[in-house]
C-alpha cells in the first residue's frame, strides 16, 4: 500500500461528506506528452531520412546504379557527388539503390523475428507447463548457437538468397524476442485484470491480444528497435564476407566490401556507404531511447 | 516547555514534466516539544509523509522544498549543505518506514544492519552499539534478544522486523524520530503488540517522535498532540483528548466518523433468514504443491471449508494474512481447482475449474479485487472495459450497451463523462467504482469482494461500503466480502466466517461475535481492534501465551491456532483434533472448550495470558 504524493496531480478536494469525495472529478489532467529530446529528433529524422531512401532512393538516383563510366575510385565532383566506386560507378545511385536491400530486409526480418517471438512467448505464458517447457528449451538450445555463425552455416548450406537471408536474420532472433515477451506476458498473467478477464470464460487469443498485448507493447517497440539495427549489422557483415546480397544487387554493406581497395585512399565510395550503415543504427538507437524515456516518465 | 521542532511556514513543491510546479505542501507550521509525540493524520494525498520526509531535509523526486524553515534542536534543516545532511540523517533524525521488509537489506544479519548508523556516525564503538542493540532488544519484547541480531530478516516474523526496525532508529539516541505509517502492513493481532513496546519505549526513553498515520484509532492511543491534515494544509492542530472528544473541522469530523462504520442494522438491509442457496461450499480442500500419497497437495490453504449463502446475503470472511481468504474467492472463481470438496452455484455443481464452466455460470459469480490499479487494464478506456462483459454475457444491440455503460457508471456514483477515461487517470475510489461496474455489467447473483476496500482511504472506502450495501438492497446482489477487518466485515454482513491458517474456526453473525462466548482466535481478532479513544491500548492484557511445551504429532487436524492459543489445554488441543460445535448464541466453533467454559475465560476483562492446563 504506497500512499504517495504523484508529482502533477492536484491535491484532493475537501469533501462535503464522505460520499462525494471520489466522485468528484479529477481536475483534468493534460495528457501528458514526453517532450522530445534533441537527440530523439535527430533519430527521428535520420529514421525517416532512410525509410524516405528505402522507399524512393531508385527513382532519385541520378544514374543506373550499374551503370559503368568515369574515373575509377574519383573523389567527390559535380557529376558524382559522392565519387565513383572502383569500376567506375556512380556511389551515390548505388547507396540510393542499396538502402531498399538494408532497410528492407532488416525491417522484414526484424518484424517476422518479433512477430514470432512475441506470438510464442505468449502461447507459452498462457499455456501450461505442457507447451511452455518444450517451447523453452528448444529456445534455449537456439540461443546457444551464435547467429553468425549459423548464418554462415546456412549460407554454406543453401546458398545466398534474399529469401534464405531473411529466414537466417528471423532464426537468429526470434528467440531473444520469445524470451522478452514470454517474462513480459508472465509478469502480466499474474496480474488481477488478466484473471478477471479468465474467470469472465475469455479464451486465450482475446487475453492476449486484448488484454496482454496493448501493456507490452511499448517494451516489444523497443526491442524491434533493437533487433533491427542488430540484423543490419548481421546483414552488412554477411555482405561484407560476400555471403550477403549478391551482385548485381548490392546492399550498403557489400558497398563497403566491393570498395575496400580504396581505404587507403580514403575514398568515398568506401565511406559513404560505411557512413549510411552508421547513421542509420545511431538514428534507430536514439530513437529507442526516446521510447524508454517515454516509459520511465510515464511510471 | 522547551520546543525541540519548530516548522515554520514550510512549502514543499511537486515538479510536473512541462516545468509548472504544483504546492503539495502549503505553509504548514507546527511545534513540537521535547518528548512530545506529535501525529500527522491524512488521507493519502494529504502531504503527511512528505512532511515527515522534509524534517530528515528530503525531496522524493520530483518534489522540491520550496519555502519556511525547519529547526530540529539547534540544527536549521534546511540550510544544510550535503555534509551537514548525512550528519542529520539516522544521527539526529532517525525514520521508522512502512514496509520494514523493504527497508532491511535481505543479505546482511540484523544486527550488522541495526548497529550501522551508530558506526558510520561514529557516536559508539562497535562493542558499545552491540551491547546497546541488545538493551534495545530487551526493552522491544524481541524474544531471544541475544541471538536474535545474527538472524537474516527473512528468519523474523512481520512484527518483530518492525520492532528491529525501531532499535535501528533508536541505537544512536535520535533528537527526533519519524515513525511512518509503522504498523499500517501489519495483521491487527500482530499490531497491537509493536504499538505496545513502541509506546513503552517511547515513553521510558522520552523520546520525541513523529507518527505518520490514516488511522485515527492508532494514533489516538500512541500520540499527546494530533495534526490534521488535507490537501498539504493544516486543519487542525489539538490535544488528542480533545480532538477526539470535539472535533472542530468538519474534515475531522467526516474521519471520525468514517473510523467508526454503522452497524448492519443501521444501514436498513433486509437479513434474508430462509433464502435459496446462491452459493452451497462443502468439505473443500485446496492448496499448492506436488500431490501426495492420500491425493491432496502438499501445502494445504483451506482444509474442511463447509458455508452456504443465500440470494441477496452477504457471508464475511476474515482472518489475517496467510489464513486463505483470497484462495477461497480464487476457489470459487475457477482460479484454483480445489483437490476436495465441492462447489455449488444454485443447486448445480461447478467444475472444479476454469475450464467446463458455462458462460452462464462465469456470469454468474463476479469477482471485484482489492488492488483496482492492477485489477483494471490500464491500456483500456473505462468504457471498454465496462462494453466487454456486456458484449461477453448479454445479447445488447450497440446502442443498448452504451446507454449499459452510461447507467452503470450512474449506478456506482460516477458521471458518465468518465466513461473515455484510462484507468490511470482516475483517483483510487473512482477506480475501486469502475472495478465494481464491471462486475455489475454481468448482472451476477454473486460477487466475490476480495478485500475491496483495503488499499482506500477511510473515507472513500467507507463510502464503498455504502455503495456495497445499496447495491445489495437494490439488486437482490449476495456477496462473499473478504476483508482483514472485522469492522467492516460487521458493517455489511449478515454472516461471518472466521477463517485462521485455512480452517474455519468460527461461524456466527455480525451481533454474535460481538459477546463471548467466541472462539479464542476470534475474541484475539475482535480485542485486537484498536478503539476509537486514548487509554485502550494501556488496557489489553497480554496474550503472547508461552510456548508449547511437547510438541504437538505432525500428523491429523489439530486446532491451527494452538500455538497461538492463550487458553489451550495441553494434553488435548495437542492430541486430538476439535470437534465443531454450536454454541448457545448460534455461533458454530472448531474448539475444544464449550461454550460456558468459554463465557467464562472471556467474560472478565483480563484473559489468562497462559496456557490452561487440563
């Protein structure tokens, strides 16, 4: 029983009789809005700059991404603002055409492999123990394999596809996702409106995803947030080796690999892509956090 | 008389997000001489524990001391810097908190704990604190003073980690010490002990204290001077006698009254003698743990439960923590198959579980819990959460079910304005209303009230009493009202059910627990209760009866309350187990005494405070 003052909260008002002291309403409260943090809109607007890139970066490419032409390895000019790659190509059409693979991919994977673990963990929470502790330790036994090198397992296996990269990213994290929801929804199942909601006769599906998930939900945000930026990164290493997106198409991080010979020289075509995987994990980042702070004020 | 606390003029300010600030606590003054115990009373909201905090020159976050001045000796609180703080802190101020489970660190032995404040502030040595802990543990009633400081807190009972909380803020002999609401999670029977060594040692030792409190019957037996307080503003500022012999503030008039609920028959219910059966219990047993050898469980909750309610009655169950009262309501509810006995609702058996139960039968037994902020789903408008029943139970076209909403919101005193609300935007006892229309919108016979009114405030709970007990007249409603305070049990029951460590011990009506004979639980139940004047406490004999000589065989269903018992008799409570019987006032007992017997032991004013040998 916490009898605490809440900060923002108008002091009671002196009852007439003991009747009418709670009904009385409330003084209304604003509905209190986070204000966003500098940092949050800079994540913000990075977000939104490479989700506007995913979905139209093709049409505002100002050349064919495979195009070949020009010097090879040029620095930043007129013609080719952020330079040439090394056959030539424009470096700016190609990270334009490459962020719909990243973003894309990343953002399909991220969404099926929270999808899928939230839809589990909650089948767990609310199943009995019967469902919950083989569920578990098959996790269990798939979170103990590293997903890199299970993707490269796979890779091996099967060959690169776009298909096959999206299914490794999903595999590789469904079960982080599976662990966050299931404690998440069996703090939740204790609590007294998921009981209530049992002894009214509600079936599982209506308690999970009326009553479970709206109070997870910001916390399972965040997560996606999380696993987002982790399969970017999972997909630019993949690229990086070459076991990634395959050529013709390339993603940012097959951009990085395909230019490495001109590191030494500093050349943006090894840069910029390197300076988009970047910005687009630090936006994501500091966009999560602004979730947090949101949760934290809203305590 | 020398003035030890003076607060002058203090202001105490809560931040918002947006940077406004809201006064939560407004020129509050007040003195308070050495040896004085000075009670800060209020309801949750009243700015009592934020008072409190500001004499030991704390903020909690979001709050800021914004004006006056605070004296406490020669010390000026609030013009100290960090240093001059912790100084002040548990050296010169010293804080006695609610939850002394939360307050002890679960990994360190008490004593170590208990000493420490004396070390950092270097006023003992390790040697002097260790031999001055002990003297305190005498003087606290701790049993095994010597040995009990290399205890773990989780090795001590509720009471007496109270009472060692007490000897941590008293090892370095404070100027002042802050008791907050320091008996407030404690069972009444356990209560009445730590406020008698509290106000022995608070009276031997003249010390200066604050004590932060809802409850008037508490603070009228441990405190000279009563502070009033609502809103951050102070009411009134009296001798206790006075203030409770003629309040002048209606304020304090509307929590003396709500201290002391009208009897059943006042409120004009119908007693229903000869109604059909809502609700029939017969030989139920339920706990948790791995199934044994016989088939029951390991760890049994409630053993032998037998009751019966009848349509438009209200059956009370109380005990104190840990006797079962919630497994009962879960019981009934399907939360919890009981592994014997069985459950009937109007005549038809009810499955065990949740599972095999009929739409009608979930319609028709509702089940209200005592924590409204968690019993509501906070992501779901007040009106959605009232339309699911409504959608879930009855045939209602769209437009009937939200006229529904409107006239259950009516019904509870609430405007319907509230209905697009989120439960967090609502005070305590809205919430407790919106939970208890939800349960209405099935339209049940039967409701389960599981300690509704415990987590309120005097006033607004005792105005959920009212609501309760309207309902039942107007809507024919039985109810199984749970509750750990036999006040409000008598206030709104026809019958009530006494339940200690999951048996029943007791069965009888609101007039008949009022006279011996009573079972020896129920009369510690009903002694225990603090009364509404100064002196009480002074008068309640001691009841710790000694320990139980043998120890009792492990096996067979021996009286639960034995070891507590203060007139047991060896030899028989301790072999055999008792038989119910039913006494010359109606009530049904499980005891070995007869009722005479009984009239007798309880019919003086002093109870033997040991064990009766047969």
């Amino acid at each position: 029983m916490t009898r605490s003052v809440t900060p923002g909260r108008a002091a009671p008002v002196l009852p007439v009789d003991g009747k009418t002291l709670d009904t009385q309403l409330s003084p209304a409260r604003t509905r209190r809005r986070a204000r966003w943090s500098p940092t949050a809109i800079i994540g913000g607007l990075l977000v939104a700059f490479w989700l506007f890139i995913a979905l139209f970066g093709v049409w505002l490419a100002p050349y064919d991404p495979s195009a070949l032409g020009g010097a090879v390895l040029s620095g930043y000019s007129a013609a080719h603002p952020l330079g040439t790659d090394y056959l030539g190509r424009d470096v700016l059409s190609r990270i334009l055409d490459g962020a719909r693979f990243t973003v894309g991919l990343a953002l399909i994977a991220a969404v099926l492999a929270c999808a899928l673990g939230s839809g589990l963990g909650l089948l767990a929470a609310l199943s009995g123990r019967w469902v919950d502790e083989p569920l578990s330790r098959l996790i269990d036994a798939l979170i103990s394999m590293p997903s890199k090198i299970t993707a490269l397992v796979m890779v091996s296996a099967f060959g690169s596809s776009v298909p096959l990269l999206i299914v490794m990213a999903v595999v590789g994290y469904t079960p982080g996702c599976y662990r966050i929801a299931r404690s998440l929804a069996m703090n939740l199942t204790e609590l007294e409106y998921v009981q209530v909601a049992r002894t009214r006769g509600e079936g599982r599906l209506y308690i999970a995803v009326v009553e479970m998930l709206p109070n997870m939900r910001l916390p399972l945000l965040t997560d996606l947030g999380l696993r987002f930026v982790y399969i970017v990164l999972l997909l630019s290493g993949m690229s990086f080796l070459g076991l990634g997106v395959q050529p013709p198409n390339a993603d940012l991080g097959s951009l990085v690999r395909e230019n490495i010979g001109g590191l030494a020289d500093g050349a943006p075509a090894v840069l910029m892509p390197a300076l988009a995987i970047g910005t687009l994990t630090v936006g994501v980042n500091l966009l999560i956090d602004r979730f947090g702070a949101r949760r934290r004020g809203a305590r | 008389m020398e003035l030890l606390v003076e607060v002058k003029d203090l202001r105490v300010v809560a931040q918002s997000q947006d940077g406004s600030e809201t006064p939560i606590v407004k020129d509050v003054s007040f003195n308070l001489a050495k040896g004085e115990v000075l009670a800060l009373i209020g309801e949750s909201g009243s700015g009592k524990t934020t008072i409190a905090l500001s004499l030991l020159g704390y903020a909690r976050e979001g709050c800021r001391l914004a004006g006056g001045s605070i004296r406490v000796g020669d010390t000026q609180v609030l013009e100290l810097d960090a240093g001059g703080l912790r100084r002040l802190r548990g050296r010169t101020v010293a804080y006695i908190a609610q939850s002394a489970a939360a307050a002890f660190n679960p990994s360190r032995r008490l004593l170590e704990q208990i000493i420490e404040s004396a070390l950092i502030h270097g006023v003992l040595t390790r040697r002097e604190a260790e031999a001055r802990a002990l003297q305190l543990f005498k003087e606290l009633a701790l049993p095994d003073p010597e040995q009990i400081g290399r205890r773990y807190p989780h090795q001590v009972s509720g009471g007496q980690l109270q009472r060692l909380m007490a000897a941590m803020a008293l090892i370095t002999d404070p100027t002042l010490v802050i008791l907050d609401e320091p008996t407030t999670a404690l069972d009444v029977t356990t209560q009445i002990e730590v406020l008698r060594v509290f106000k022995q040692v608070v009276r031997e030792r003249g010390v200066t204290a604050i004590y932060v409190s809802h409850d008037l019957a508490v603070v009228a037996q441990m405190a000279d001077r009563i502070l009033v307080l609502n809103g951050g503003e102070v009411y009134e500022n009296r001798r206790t006698e006075r203030l409770l012999a003629s309040a002048r503030h209606p304020y304090t008039r509307s929590l003396l009254a709500a201290a002391q609920p009208e009897p059943l028959a006042e409120r004009g219910l119908p007693t229903v003698e000869t109604a059909a059966p809502v609700l029939e219990v017969k030989d139920l047993l339920a706990g948790y743990g791995p199934i044994g050898a016989d088939g029951l469980p390991r760890y049994r909750v409630l053993e032998g439960i037998d009751l019966r309610i009848g349509a438009g009655q209200a059956l009370g169950v109380i005990g104190e923590s840990g006797s079962g009262k919630s497994t009962l309501a879960r019981v009934i509810a399907g939360l919890l198959p009981p592994a014997q006995g069985s459950v009937r609702l109007g005549g038809e058996l009810l499955p065990p579980g949740l599972d095999g139960r009929t739409r009608e039968q979930f319609r028709r037994v509702q089940l209200v819990y005592q924590n409204a902020d968690t019993a509501l789903n906070p992501a779901h408008s007040v009106e959605r959460i009232l339309m699911r029943p409504l959608e879930t139970y009855h045939a209602f076209d769209k437009a009937t079910r939200q006229r529904k909403v409107r006239e259950l919101l009516d019904r509870v005193q609430l405007p319907a304005s509230l209905a697009s609300r989120r439960p967090g935007e609502l005070s305590g006892g809205q919430k407790q209303r919106v939970n208890l229309a939800r349960a209405l919108a099935a339209e049940p016979e039967l409701i389960l009230c599981d300690e509704v009114t415990s987590a309120l405030d005097t006033v607004v709970g005792a105005a959920i009493l009212d609501l309760l007990a309207e309902l039942r007249r107007d809507l024919g409603l039985a109810y199984l009202f749970i509750s750990h305070d036999i006040s409000t049990v008598r206030s709104l029951c026809d019958e009530v059910l006494v339940l200690y460590a999951g048996q029943p011990v007791e069965l009888g009506t609101p007039a008949t627990l009022q006279h011996p004979p009573l079972h020896p639980y129920t009369e510690l139940l009903t002694a225990s209760v603090p009364a509404l004047r100064q002196g009480w406490l002074e008068e309640q004999p001691i009841r710790t009866p000694v320990p139980l000589v043998s120890s009792p065989p492990a096996s067979g269903r021996l009286c639960s309350f034995l070891q507590r018992c203060p007139v047991r008799l060896e030899g028989r409570c301790d072999r055999t187990p008792p038989r119910p019987q039913t006494l010359a006032g109606g009530n049904r007992i499980l005891c070995h005494h007869d009722g005479e017997t009984l009239q007798r032991l309880q019919g003086g004013t002093v109870l033997h405070s040991q064990g009766v040998r047969a």
